[in-house]
C-alpha cells in the first residue's frame, strides 16, 4: 500500500548566544550527529539543510531576520517515527538541555501537519501552520504533541 501522507514538523528557537558563543558550543559541536542520526531513523523522509558548513545544521536559516533564531524542519512517514526519534534516541539527552542553549519563548514554537506524500514543505508554508496553531489552536491543519496524544488515547 502506498502512503498519501507525511507528517512534518517544525521547531524554532532562539539562541541564548551566536553560534560562535562558547555558551551554545555543546549544542552546535553536537548539531551534525544529531542530525545525522535523524536521517538515519526508520521514517525519516526529509530534513531543511542549511549551509551544508560542518557544525552548522540549520542556523544559517534566520528567522525574521533574527541572527539567533533558528529552524528545524523535517518531514517523516509518520507520527510514531517522529516520536521515536524525539524522545528514545539520544536526541532526547539533547532536547532536555534546551534551557542551557535556547531562551524560553512566550509562544508557541513547535507544529506538525500533515502533507502529502513526496511534498516538500517551504520555511514560509511551515511558519504560516505555526502561526495558525498560534492562533486557533490544535487542528487538523496545525497541531502539537498534546493534539496526536489526544488522538492516540482513541485509538
């Protein structure tokens, strides 16, 4: 059976330092391996790249202009695949010391949606869901992990 969907998924976050900074040094000495074994996971479809520079995973995609915000947008087969990923690899070690590298943002800064299959989702589609699910909620169109919770708790 072919799949018709993905899911995709964005993360955006501001540096608490340039990618310089000795401060967020562990977060990019780490970006490649992390990413690397991301793309190695079963369900992995497709990753933005940045620069292609070593070190430097998706920090040169500025947000707003904003030399310490930074993205990371993905697309995998489907939701358990992320999940996976995010938090029984060594990805989660990583995820727990966000509040060493990243400042605490008000809003929301993570979405997920669903895109067809073999779609490859722009930095500007993947804001316009943030900013929906900043807006209306949890949806269909725009979604967080409480939303495909809720979901898995039907099932």
């Amino acid at each position: 059976m072919t799949q018709t969907k993905h899911l995709a998924e964005l993360n955006v976050g501001r540096l608490v330092a340039p990618t310089d900074d000795l401060r967020v040094a562990d977060f990019m000495n780490n970006l490649d391996r992390i990413n690397g074994l991301g793309k190695r996971m079963p369900g992995f479809v497709w990753m933005m790249e940045g620069s292609g520079e070593p070190g430097t995973g998706n920090t040169d995609v500025k947000l707003d202009g904003d030399p310490l915000f930074v993205a990371n947008l993905t697309v995998w087969e489907d939701y358990d695949s992320l999940k996976t990923f995010v938090y029984q690899t060594l990805h989660k070690k990583f995820m727990d010391r966000k509040a060493e590298w990243f400042e605490a943002l008000a809003d929301k800064h993570f979405v997920m949606w669903w895109v067809p299959a073999g779609h490859t989702p722009t930095i500007d589609e993947a804001l316009a869901r943030l900013d929906h699910l900043k807006q209306h909620g949890d949806s269909d169109h725009a979604f967080g992990w409480s939303h495909m919770t809720k979901q898995d708790d039907t099932l």
